[in-house]
C-alpha cells in the first residue's frame, strides 16, 4: 500500500471531517500530544511532497499524521503526563496506543490506507518496532514516513523528562537510524529537505485547525499543512 490514497470526493470530505473532529478531541485532553501531532502533519506533508508524492496524496497522508497519536488519549493521566521514564509495563500499555487509535478511526470510518498507516507509525525498518513487528517494505510507505517525521519532532521537543535537540543534533539521529530505525531512501530525502531549509523547523506552537462551523469544503482547499 504505497499512500493514505482517497479517490471519492464524498470520501476525502467525510475522512478529512472526521480527523479533524478526532483532532479537537486530541487538543481537548492533552495539548503536547496535538501540538505533537500538528507539527508531524506539516513535516510529513512537506517529506511526501519533496519524495515527488502529489498534493492530494500528501494532505492525506497529512492527515494520517494529524490523528497519528490519537490512542494516547485513552491512556491514564498517570501515564500520559509521566514526567520521569516509563517502567517496562508502563511502556507495553503506552505501546498500545496504535492499536487503540486504529479501532477508533475504523469505528469512525476512516479509510483502510489511513488506517494502516497510524496503526504501524511505530515499526522499525529493521522490524524491531511495534505493534507487528513489520520490516522493510511490509512497512507501509506512508507510515515509513510519517515515522521519520514522527521522530524528528519528538527529539526537538522540549519535555519535561528531557531538553529538546538542536536541529544539528537532530539531523544526525535520523542519519544514524537510517536502515535500522528507519528506511534509507526517507531518510535521504528527509536530510535533503532539512538541509535545503534552514527554517525547516516549526515553533513549538502552531496555528489552530479552521473552525468546526466553516464548512467541509473549505477545509480541503485550505492547505493548512503548508506552513
Ligand atoms: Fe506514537
């Protein structure tokens, strides 16, 4: 499965409604987890671009990446704002949330593509990841990226257990996990965006999700993935 690919304009409007809803519920119970998500949107949209991947096929796959952390909210606040490492149980019950935000997005009917893509943002190129165990190109492409992108923003961030990297630092992880953590050929074109763009990196805060009241249609003209 190559990409988040919605063909039906009565589909694309349905999931683009139904993500951004399932985005507000994110903001609503935890705002680093949405602001996580917002930013990883962006990144990924901006990496499926640069890999030669349409506009349509990256906003979808943007949107794979604005719910991409969803199951974190059905985590206990003692484990969702744990401020200190995670215990090995603690870590295997956080380890759940693909799986949970793949049951939500199927209950809301979201598009299988979507779907896959959420539920496998967390394996590794080597197959050492999680929920499956998946390797290599049984990956599929999307969550391959969204990965990286998924990544990226995390070791920038500032969290309370641990200080945010410099983009230099950064750089040089994802460098380093290519073929491992994550596939070369993203990584690649990741770098080559990174390195082409020195302003690559959003601010910690990024702008708000268009109003529920503004109707479907106008969201998916505005590009609100592009800046
Ligand atoms: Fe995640």
């Amino acid at each position: 499965m190559a990409s988040v690919r919605q063909t039906d304009p009565g589909t694309r409007r349905h999931t683009t409604s139904v993500v951004y809803d399932l985005a507000r519920s994110i903001r609503e119970r935890d705002i680093i987890t949405y602001e996580h998500c917002r930013r990883v949107a962006v990144y990924v949209n901006r990496l499926a671009r640069h890999m030669g991947w349409s506009r349509r096929a990256s906003r979808d796959l943007a949107l794979a990446g604005l719910v991409h952390d969803l199951g974190k909210t059905w985590m206990q606040n003692a484990l969702l704002h744990k401020e200190s490492a995670l215990s090995s149980d603690e870590r295997e019950e956080m380890q759940r949330h693909p799986h949970i935000a793949s049951c939500i997005l199927r209950a809301y009917g979201a598009p299988e593509q979507l779907i896959e893509v959420v539920l496998h943002h967390h394996e590794a190129y080597d197959g050492h990841g999680y929920p499956d165990h998946l390797a290599g190109e049984d990956i599929p492409l999307g969550a391959r990226l969204l990965t990286v992108a998924d990544v990226f923003d995390a070791i920038t961030s500032e969290r309370p257990y641990k200080a945010a990297l410099e983009v230099g630092d950064a750089r040089a992880r994802i460098a380093a996990g290519a073929g491992t953590h994550f596939d070369p050929a993203v990584v690649r074109a990741f770098l080559e965006l990174l390195d082409a763009n020195p302003e690559f990196r959003l601010p910690a805060r990024v702008s708000p999700l268009p109003p529920r009241k503004a109707p479907h249609i106008t969201w998916i003209r505005h590009d609100s993935f592009d800046h």
